[in-house]
C-alpha cells in the first residue's frame, strides 16, 4: 500500500536512503553518502514524501520524495526489487503531478532504463560539483 510518509518513518527511510545510495552509487565513496545523514535527516520530513509499505508484512519497502515536480529521492529497498514496487511509487505521483523532473547518475544504469522505460526522456547532462560524476536531467510529462 502506498500512503504519506508519517514522522515515524524517518528512521526506515534514511535506513533505506543511507544503504540505497551507497548501493546504486558504488562509483561514489560511502564517506560522501554518511557526511550528508544528518543533512538529509532534517530536510526529508520536509518533503512530499509517499511510503510503500508491504501489507502483509508491514514492512517499510520503499519512497518517493517530491519537492514540487522534483523527484528528490526514489528508494526501494534491496530485496523488494523488479516487485513492481518503484512502479507503483511512480505512478503515484504521476497521477499526482502533470509533470516530472530528476537527476540520475549517468552510471547508475539500472535507474537510467527504468525511468526510460517508465516514459522519461534525457532534458540535459552536466557534472556535479559535489562529486564530480556526469548526471542526466530527466523529465517526464504526461
């Protein structure tokens, strides 16, 4: 089931935050993800943000964090991949919003060809600053 991000779940979402990027972003040192916890564990509950709990196990799987049309954040837990679970966060907020946009690392290929499958074309490519990797803008409309 998907449902708004209540203020108990911001231990499993910055869980789930600190162990997905450091997962997806192996070209990235894990020192980088740790040294902004605290940063994102202020500014998360801030966010539009939607849960997807497991109904059978009541288990935190997976978010999505918007601010405005931005996706911030998309995290599914390792286990509950290729479940449908990313899927279903997005269209969620699809439905929601008439339009999207979102930076992805060029390298996390995984993310690219989901959300080039889920409809989402390449706006712009640039480097980040912070970590000197090439990222994609990619934008969605409906």
């Amino acid at each position: 089931m998907i449902r708004k991000f209540q203020p108990s779940d911001l231990e499993a979402a910055m869980d789930l935050w600190l162990h997905g990027n450091t997962e997806a972003h192996d070209f990235i040192s894990k020192e980088y993800w740790k040294q902004h916890f605290d940063e994102v564990k202020e500014m998360l509950p801030k966010a539009e943000l939607y849960v997807y709990e497991n109904d059978n196990t009541a288990t935190f799987d997976g978010f999505i964090g918007l601010s405005g049309s931005y996706i911030a954040g998309f995290f599914v837990r390792e286990n509950a991949r290729s479940q449908g679970i990313g899927k279903q966060l997005l269209d969620y907020v699809k439905a929601i919003k008439g339009n999207l946009t979102l930076k992805v690392y060029e390298r996390n290929q995984r993310a690219v060809k989901f959300y080039q499958r889920e409809g989402f074309f390449v706006q712009s490519q640039s480097v980040d600053e912070d970590t000197g990797q090439r990222e994609y803008v990619m934008s969605w409309q409906v």
